[in-house]
C-alpha cells in the first residue's frame, strides 16, 4: 500500500509541498481543474517508471489520457529549467517482506558502511530533478533511498565545469565521482551504482580485502532487492480514466487479465473470468455475476457464440427481461463494468485509481460504489484512490462503515453478502487551489463517527449556499 505521498511541481501542484498520507480508500473531492486528476496521474506515471524508466520517458497511451505532448508540459508551468519535480513515496511493507528484509539486515556489516542498522516498517523513495538551464538536454538530480526515515542511498548529481559531479551522503564512505552519466534511471539507482558500490577502490577507509569485497556486494544487493519490492509494488498500479466506458461488441482473442487506462478489453477481461473453468476463476465468475446484477447487469455471459472465432457477451435487462448483447447495455453500466473487471481480474493486492467512478451512474447505483470498494479491499486487499464530484458516493459511506447487507446473482442463484468498512481505512481530502497563486493545494477533512466530514465538503457547501440563496 502506498503509505505517504509527497509531490512538487508537477502540473498545477507548484513549490508548496503537497502532502497525502494515503488509506486503503482515499478520496478525492473538489472543483473541476483543482489537481485531483494530477494526484492520479503522477502515481501512474511512476508506474510506468517499472518498465520505462528514464525520467524524461513518456509512453504513448498515457499522453492523450494526461493530456500532454511530452513530459516538459508535465513540470509545473511547463518550465522543467526552473522547476525542480520534487517527489516522495512511502510503501508499507507486507508482514512477510518485513520479516525478510530483517533477515537481510542482519547479514550486513553497517558499522563498516558508516551507519547503524535500519529498522525495517516502510520503504521510501525520494528524487528531485531538474533540468540544466545552460544544457536542456542534461539535468540534475538528487535520489534518496530511505528504509522507513533512514536513508539506505542518498546522492547528488551536478553539472559544473562540463561534466557532471556526483557526491554521496549515504554511504558516507563512497567517494565523489566526475564524469557519471546523464540518464536518470528511476527505480534502478542501484543498478547504475553496483560497481561503485562493490568496488572497495571507491570507498574511504576500507581495506581491500577479500571479507570486506564480499560485505559491500551484499550492500549492493541489499540495495537493488529494496528497488525491486519498489518495482513490483509499482507494476501493480491501475488507473481508469475518466475517458473509459466503450465496451466492445466483440474481441478477438486471446482473453486478458487487465483493463486498459480507457477501458479498453473489457470484453476479453470478461471472457477471462467467466471461460475458464479452473477453480479460482468459478469465485470470480461468481463475484462477476454478483456485482454486474447489483448494477443492473444480470444473467453476464461472455464466451465464442457457435459459428464464430471471436468474443462476445450478453446479459438479462433488469428491467424487460430480455437478453441482450452487451453493446445494448447504458452508458453507465459500460462504465461501472470496467472498474468490475479490473479488480476482479488482477491479482489482489494492488492500487487502483479511478476518476469519476460515478460517471453516468444514477444515484441510487452511485451508493452502491462504496460497498464495491469495501469488497475489494477487505477481500481482495485493494488500495483504492478516486476522484469525485458525487455526494452520494462520500454519504453512501456511512452503510460501509455501519455494515451493510446486499443480494447479488451468482451461479445457480442469488447471495446475500455484507460489506463493511473501519473508519481507519477512509481518507477525504479537499483539493483546491489557492487564491493567490492558483497552485493545488490538499486539507484532509476530518469524519464523524459514521465516517462522513464534520463539516461537509467546503466547494460542495458554497454551491449549494448559493443555490439556495436564489431559491429562497
């Protein structure tokens, strides 16, 4: 889960430090254009920093959705030569990566390093960037490695004199370096730095023995096993835009286990979780079933019709009874669909962001959300971050928090489940600019015991001033 997550000037998010300590459901609310998309939107653009992770590296599918040509318009007021992008994430470790890291710790000879043993809880990642104003094509860079607040890495790079200087102050034992190179590799420091790290030449103090060799590569390999977790905890970040919501008539095989950030193979996400016939996926064709008819989907088949190579799908309309193909379905039901089909069809344990799961849902479906949320996360371990403009979502929480009862479909009948929430799990922020320099700014709002802000949602309470002031 992502613990804390600190960020700089990154879209409207300008100098002043925004700060989220995140929940297992953390929501978003606030005026359109405040910054709450931004907040998703940098954490999935760290996650494409697994598989692309030079930190100027921008993947196609993400620019339309991001809304952007290149990563320079990402950088507040699209001045990467005077703006540092400045960010840091805190991941809270699971029991048993806790238990095997400490076990790592013990192998490692921290005095002869110049340090004392870490305390293992939390795993930290820390990077400020900016680009050289003489060299656009260079930049500098500070990264942090931390091991809850204990920095297990922590160097800079600068560019002086036509080169480039690098200095450590973690280790503080490994000697300043010139002439290192200009890419920063995100999530792969370790990697880069594995022969500084190892080679007992580029250390002060240490003497060139065999033993001491063989504790700095256990150092080294302490430090890329930290990054990898980081990797991996990051590989398993989901959003779904707000530009989701077109299901297809038909796909093509093969079947799928996740969705695309638009919503895209939906359908073959489908035909993976009802086709199979292996155990696991007859509980989530189940689950599929369940939460399809508490959205008015019901009777949810997906698989090849006689006669064809291809996917397709169909349902009972809750209302006339009829089969259907899916493609009959509304828009709102296209939308719900897709955020169904993700949690259900990867691995549990990840963070799924989503804009506006509300959109073109009526609000009696809108209150049905939390509970899909509770589920998701009290069984299947979810992390789940949103935006909305919906009040019906945030007051819908109270029935999570209080427990709350549902019937659903599943195979060869219906099911009565109950969801619930602790009031731990939920964090509201109100997102917002500032009057003075329209930059994006975050108060988390305190809840009521049945898990509702105190005193209500602050842009939500201004409109409706203002709608009953003409009123009455």
């Amino acid at each position: 889960m992502i613990k804390l997550l600190k960020l700089k000037n990154f879209r409207s998010i300008g100098e002043k430090e925004l700060s989220l300590t995140l929940k297992p459901l953390t929501i978003l609310v606030g005026p359109s254009g405040s910054g709450k998309s931004s907040i998703l939107y940098f954490i999935d653009w760290l996650a494409t920093k697994v598989t692309d992770p030079a930190i100027e590296g921008l993947v196609p599918q993400v620019k339309a959705i991001y809304g952007v040509t290149s990563f320079s318009e990402l950088i507040h007021a699209c001045k990467p030569e005077e703006k540092e992008l400045d960010w840091s994430l805190r991941i809270q470790l699971s029991r048993g990566e806790i238990t095997e890291l400490e076990n790592r710790v013990e192998d490692i000879d921290w005095a002869l390093l110049g340090f004392e043993k870490p305390k293992i809880n939390t795993l930290g990642y820390e990077v400020r960037y900016k680009k050289v104003r003489s060299r656009p094509d260079y930049f500098e860079y500070n990264l942090k490695l931390l091991i809850d607040s204990q920095r297990i890495l922590d160097f800079t790079q600068e560019y002086k004199g036509g080169d480039y200087h690098t200095r450590f102050s973690q280790p503080p034992k490994v000697k300043p370096m010139t002439g290192t190179g200009k890419v920063l590799h995100i999530f792969q420091a370790s990697d880069i730095l594995s022969y500084r790290l190892e080679n007992v030449s580029e250390w002060e103090g240490i003497e060139d023995k065999p033993e001491n060799r063989d504790k700095l590569r256990m150092f080294s390999m302490f430090c890329k096993e930290l990054e990898e977790i980081l990797r991996n905890k990051l590989g398993q970040v989901h959003l779904l835009s707000a530009l989701r919501g077109a299901v297809e008539g038909s796909a093509q095989l093969p079947t799928l286990d996740r969705v695309g950030r638009r919503g895209e193979d939906t359908l073959r996400v489908l035909g993976d979780l009802i086709t199979s016939d292996r155990i696991e996926r007859t509980k989530k064709a189940n689950d599929l079933m369940f939460w399809c008819s508490v959205f008015g989907l019901r009777d949810i088949v997906a698989g090849i019709p006689k006669g064809t190579s291809t996917l397709g799908s169909h349902y009972k309309d809750e209302w006339s009874g009829l089969e259907l193909s899916l493609p009959s379905a509304s828009q709102g039901c296209f939308q719900v669909l897709t955020i169904i089909a993700q949690l259900l069809a990867v691995e549990p344990g990840g963070v799924m962001l989503i804009e506006e799961p509300e959109l073109s849902l009526h609000p009696e479906y809108q209150t049905r959300l939390p509970i899909l949320f509770a589920d998701a996360i009290k069984n299947r371990g979810w992390q789940i971050i949103i935006t909305t403009h919906s009040s019906f979502v945030i007051l819908a929480l109270a029935r999570a928090i209080a427990g709350f009862k549902r019937k659903g479909q599943i195979l060869g009948g219906w099911e009565e489940r109950e969801f619930k929430l602790d009031l731990s799990d939920i964090a509201i922020y109100h997102i917002d600019r500032t009057p003075e320099e329209g930059v994006t700014r975050a108060e988390i709002l305190e809840l009521s015991e049945e898990g509702l802000p105190r005193e209500g949602i602050p842009s939500f309470i201004k409109t409706e001033r203002q709608l009953l002031g003409e009123i009455l």
